[in-house]
C-alpha cells in the first residue's frame, strides 16, 4: 500500500479522537495532519461550571501540540479557508495540505445573526460555547446572585440543537439560590422551541420528558414552549407571539451553521452547511471525504411547529469520528466499512443538587434500549468523567462512556 495522507479538521472530540484512531489503524509511515484553530482541546460541557464559578477555565483545557506529537500525528493551529475536493486540498490562511482521505470534524459557526440583539458580543444576552464566553457569563450572572432579588431568563432560539445545557444551567442556578436561602426571591423561566420539555430534539429520551417536567414543577421554573425567540435587547426578549421576557441576567442558545469553507464547496454541504453522509460516514457526493460530529446533516426524527435541531453529543462526536476513522483504514486496506448513522448515545444533565443519566441506543427512535435515572450518582459520574476525559486527551486513553 502506498504511503497514505490523511487530513483531520477540527481538534475537538471528533477530530482529536479520529487522529488517534487512524494512528492506530493506518501503516507507520502514514501522514496524518491535524488542522485547529484552536491550540488547545476544551472540555466544553464544563464550561457551565465555569459560569456558576466552579471551575477555572484553565482546568478544562489540553494543549493539543504535545500529545498529538507524541503519536506521530502532525499538528497545525491555523483557520480553514479553502477545500478543493477535485485536487484533494485543504488551504489555510497559511499553507495548502494534500490529502487521501479527510475526516471534517470542524464543529459548527454560531448563528447569533439569527435573531437581532443575541450576540453576545452587544452584551446583554449571554452564551456558552467558548472560554471567552462563560467568563462572561460568569461575571454577569454572579453580580444578578449577589443581589437581594432578579429576574432570570435561560432558553434557546428556533433551530437549535444543543438544548441540553440551558437546561442543566437554570437547574443549577436555582440550586444555588436554594443554598444562599434567597431562591423565593428570584423569578426562573426557561423558554425553548421544543413542543414539549424533555424532547431534546429527538422526541424525548424514554420517561424523560416527565422527569423534567416534574423538575420544572418542583423547582418552580417557569416555562415556554414552542417559542420562537425573534428580538434580544437589553433587558428583554422578545417571541413571535409579541411575548415578552423580561430579565436581570439571560443565556440563550444559538442555532449552528457549518463552517464557511464546507459553505463554499458546492453539493458538499446542505443549506446550512451541514454534510449529508452516508452510513460509512463518507460525504454523499466526495467518497473520500468523510464528516463526524456536529458537522454532519442529520434531519429530525419529526416535524415540531417550531424548528428543533438533533443534538450531537460530545460522546456521539467522539464515536461517528471513530467510525469514521476506522472506515477510512478499511478504505486504504479493504476491510469492512462500519455504520456510523445508528449509534448509541450517553448523557448526563447536572442540576447541581443532582443529575439525569440518560442513555439511548440508537440515538434516533425507534431505540433498541433507554435507561433514565434522577440521582446524585449520576453527579459524581459526570465530575469523574471530567478528569478522565482530560487525562485520555493527554495519554490516548481507552474510551469510556459512563458519563456526559
């Protein structure tokens, strides 16, 4: 077999696990290259701990360089600009890097222009997908607790997908405010585009709808459905319906686009620059092109009255970008191409006092098997699996997944 070059863009949970993946299933004289913009791997489901104070955005971070270059893989921190599928190139701002197979695993663009006034960078409404951005809502959020009284709005815009951390966020806030024995002072909404709570984007996990709703219930949280958020200004929100929100402090999640450069190859991605693949998880029109994580196009298992986007976990990233690496050995050698599209996925809410375990397999309904569990066990998993996590980014451990 000729000396093979693979490309891997993105260095989050998809592509850093399919660079170790095709270390250990490709040849050793194999080049693999791995593109982020981003120096360092981030735990990103821990940086709504940051936001409640609890944990200091440097303890969540792995420097890529180091690790990757211990296994032979090649690291570039540079920005995507360009693909060019019919001469097997990705182009940075910086240098062009020829390729065999391509594994994208580059996240997703954050659609704050969607709706006016949500950018956080107006600074009125707040978010959760960089450091730089729980840093800020940390410091906004710990002056709203400090006070004797406030209005708090967390939620979700129309065509989102990553719901799950509003939901563990306004949780833990009123924890919080239980502990400081000043929760019957504050006022808590939640307001989404799903029909109903606990849905997810995927129809609701097993009972979990009604174990959030009795939540919401119990922890006296107000809630909106099938809202469509259309105006952010200081102080408000606005729904379709002419509602509004008012608020002292207000996180909402943004609707994902796909990265620019996979916007500009045409028949590569859909409208929002997502990737139809096949099950192999090869692009549907660039065989040699594969897609992992957020980045691929994955339609809802139903049609809600305002737009609600499938989730893709870190765990179900990590997985697709395994297969999707595994796939792309057997392409180079001949073996037996995987499923990448049916595959299980593990979630753990935190609500600060306790947690949700949610695990489906497939993802998608009609599912094989739903476990769902309220306990504070659940709690300490996802602390664990934290620090575990963290140490298999540094060491190449073996993946688990007892806990998201």
């Amino acid at each position: 077999m000729d000396k093979k070059r693979v490309v891997v863009v993105g260095g989050s949970f998809g592509g850093i696990n399919a660079a170790y993946e095709l270390r250990r299933r490709l040849p050793r004289d194999a080049e693999i290259t791995v593109i982020s913009r981003d120096a360092a791997f981030t735990f990103m489901p821990s940086l709504l701990w940051v936001i409640m104070g609890w944990r200091d955005p440097s303890q969540l971070q792995v420097p890529l360089d180091g690790p990757l270059q211990r296994r032979r893989i090649r690291f570039v921190q540079d920005e995507v600009k360009e693909l060019d599928p019919q001469r097997g190139e990705v182009r940075t701002s910086s240098a062009k890097f020829p390729y065999d197979a391509l594994i994208l695993c580059p996240g997703a663009e954050l659609d704050y222009a969607a709706v006016p006034g949500l950018d956080p960078k107006y600074g009125h409404i707040h978010s959760t997908f960089t450091i730089d951005e729980a840093v800020q809502s940390r410091n906004a959020l710990a002056k709203v607790l400090a006070s004797d009284s406030g209005r708090i709005v967390i939620g979700a815009v129309a065509g989102a997908s990553c719901i799950g951390p509003a939901y563990e966020l306004v949780m833990m806030i009123d924890t919080v405010l239980k502990r400081a024995r000043k929760r019957h002072r504050f006022s808590l909404a939640f307001v989404t585009p799903e029909p109903y709570l606990g849905h997810f984007g995927v129809g609701g996990i097993g009972a979990s709808p009604r174990m959030i709703q009795d939540e919401f219930a119990e922890r006296h949280i107000d809630s909106t459905v099938n809202a469509k958020i259309v105006e952010a200004r200081p102080g408000s929100l606005t729904l379709a319906d002419n509602t509004e929100l008012p608020f002292d402090f207000s996180l909402v999640i943004p609707a994902f686009l796909g990265s620019p450069f996979v916007r500009a190859v045409e028949g590569l991605g859909n409208a929002k620059g997502f990737i139809p693949v096949t099950p192999h998880l090869s692009s549907a029109k660039f065989g040699n092109i594969y897609a992992a994580g957020v980045a691929v196009a994955i339609a809802p298992p139903g049609v809600t009255p305002v737009p609600v986007a499938v989730p893709k976990t870190g765990h179900l990233s990590e997985s697709m970008a395994r297969i999707a690496a595994r796939n792309v050995a057997a392409e180079f050698s001949g073996g037996k191409m995987l499923d990448g599209l049916t595959l299980p996925m593990t979630c753990i809410a935190d609500a600060g006092d306790t947690a949700f375990y949610m695990s489906a397999d497939p993802f998608l309904p009609p599912r094989n098997k739903i476990v769902t569990k309220r306990a504070k066990w659940a709690r300490y998993m996802k602390i664990a699996f934290e620090r575990y996590y963290l140490a298999k980014v540094r060491h190449d451990l073996p993946s688990v997944h007892f806990g998201w």
